[in-house]
C-alpha cells in the first residue's frame, strides 16, 4: 500500500471557524509533512514531522497548528483563517527524515480549502 | 537563500524528445529529485540522482552535474498525458527539506 490518504477532499469556511485536516498513511513511514500550494505554484512546506516529533515549522502562523497523533496519522488544525490561506493543502511521507530518503516523498490528493 | 532555476513552459509534439533543465546553489548540496504534477493531482516522485551521471526508469531519464550545478530531466518518446507541470527540487545536507524549484508546464502536442 503506498498511499496517503487526506481528508476531506474540499472544505470552505469563514474565518471565524475552526477545522481539522486530516492525513493517514500505512506504509511505515517515519516522517510526514504538510505543504500549502497555491495555482501554479511550487508546494511550499510548512511542517515536517520525524519520528512523531515536530522537527521543522518554516514560520507558520499560529493559526496553523500540526499534531502527529501517531506514526500513521498527521493533523492540521486551522483556526481564525484569512481569505490569502485558501489554497491546497498536501500531506506527504517519506521512509525518513534522512538526507536521501526526503527525496522520495509519497504525496496526498490533498485538501483544496476555501476560506471566505 | 537557496534558489532553483528552471524554465516557466515547455512545449513538444507526440513522439518527441525533451529535456527541461534545472540550477542549483552548490553550497552544502545533497541532491535532486523530479516531480511531476498533472492539473489537479498530486505530486508524483519520478526519480533522484545524488551523484553525477544518467539514472534511466523508463521513458525518463535524469542526469546530474555536481560540478556545474545543474541537473535535467529527459523524456522520451513523449505522449499527450506526459503534459503536465514537473518540478526539480533540492535538499542540502542535513537540511531535512526538500525545497522545490517553481515548476516547468510541459505541453505536449499532437
């Protein structure tokens, strides 16, 4: 199986609300990451996530909060939101952290978020 | 910063042969992989060099220069669902990142 799930698949909210996005994967992986891509953009990493533990926040906002519940599961918690954070949100995995397994990233279909 | 070069769009015909380039910093560089995304999709890994040389998987070649700081991705025998928007990225040693270069559109023509 090498698939990483992400739910749910839209999501359109205010900036007032507060969502979950949702990853899983089964293949064993050790580090999980979560991107934001806007239109015709490169994805743009946010978070990186070895062995369970944060190990890289590239100056998110605060309104952008991860939680890696466990080695298959990674979470993005959004609250208080700006219209400029729609985008596509990408869930990844690699074997590890290391120098060259980094390389060989399984992505999600991710999350496309509206915020209005 | 560390920066990527590589082309905005590529265009080709069926049956074709490409090749889209890719520059990097060399400073503390560890090595470079190949994305390919198609509209709406996710990105797919479609190969990784480290040392300088050709590593062939089928269709897709990537080839890899340490010395001039340059890498590409070459493809062969190019077919309509091959368009698509395809990225180098670079990660640096001990970095545990990979940072993506700003994608190269790939349009293949009848």
């Amino acid at each position: 199986d090498t698939e990483v799930t992400q739910t749910p698949k839209h999501l359109v909210m205010g900036m007032t609300n507060k969502k979950s996005l949702k990853c899983e994967q089964h293949m064993g992986h050790r580090a999980m990451y979560w991107y934001k891509q806007k239109a015709k953009k490169p994805p743009e990493l946010m978070f990186v996530y070895s062995y369970e533990k944060l190990s890289i926040n590239e100056s998110v906002p605060s309104r952008f909060s991860p939680e890696c519940p466990n080695s298959s599961l990674l979470n993005l918690h959004l609250h208080a939101l700006q219209p400029e954070d729609s985008a596509l949100y990408l869930c990844a995995s690699s074997q590890s952290s290391g120098d060259r397994a980094i390389h060989e990233q399984y992505f999600g279909p991710g999350t496309r978020l509206t915020v209005t | 910063g560390q920066s990527l070069e590589q082309p905005s769009e590529v265009t080709a015909v069926e049956g074709a042969i490409v090749q889209i380039n890719c520059t990097y910093q060399t400073s503390g560089f560890y090595g470079l992989s190949w994305y390919q995304q198609h509209d709406g999709g996710a990105p797919t890994f479609l190969s990784y060099n480290a040392l300088d040389g050709l590593e062939e998987t089928g269709r897709f070649s990537s080839f890899l220069s340490r010395s001039d700081s340059y890498g590409y991705l070459l493809l062969q025998e190019l077919q309509m669902k091959d368009s698509a928007s395809y990225f180098c990225a670079v990660s640096y040693n001990q970095g545990g990142k990979l940072i993506f270069g700003q994608g190269t559109e790939l349009s293949v023509k009848p």
